[in-house]
C-alpha cells in the first residue's frame, strides 16, 4: 500500500502534466492544480491515441496491428531465434 507522500507526489506529477498539455494547446483550463489532478484531460495526437490492435468490426483499411516499438523489438528478437533455431 502506498503512504499519502506517495500518492500526493504521483497526484502532482500528473496534474503538472496535464496541466502542460492543456497549455500546448495555448489556453489555461483551470485556475488550481488540483483541479486538474482530478479531471481527464489527454493529448489526442496521434501518437496518444493510437491503439495495438486497431480493427473493429466495420474499421476502414488501417494495419491490424500498431505495435509499441518495444513490443516490436520484442517480437522481431523471437523471430530472430525461431530462424536461429531451424
């Protein structure tokens, strides 16, 4: 269990990091901290809003899988062994 030094600190690491996303769009949300310690605020770039397995049941074409580079580090060195093995 964690102590309440431990999740004030993580509460705050991610109020200020959401409190830089909002200010990359170039506009203050709130006036308090807080505030945005406890309200959804994401990027929707692309890179955040991407997804691993993309295809739904009525998706346009997309790739079926968007790996995270190191998932594909991963699956490449697996690929790698299984040729090193045969």
């Amino acid at each position: 269990m964690r102590t309440k030094a431990e999740k004030r600190h993580n509460d705050w690491k991610k109020a200020i990091r959401k409190k830089k996303i909002i200010n990359a769009y170039g506009y203050e949300l709130y006036d308090n901290l807080h505030e945005y310690s406890k309200n959804k605020i994401h990027c929707s770039c692309p890179m955040c809003s991407a997804k691993t397995k993309n295809k739904k049941r009525y998706a346009a074409y997309c790739p079926a899988h968007n790996w995270s580079p190191s998932d594909q580090r991963k699956i490449d060195e697996m690929e790698d062994q299984i040729l090193d093995n045969e």
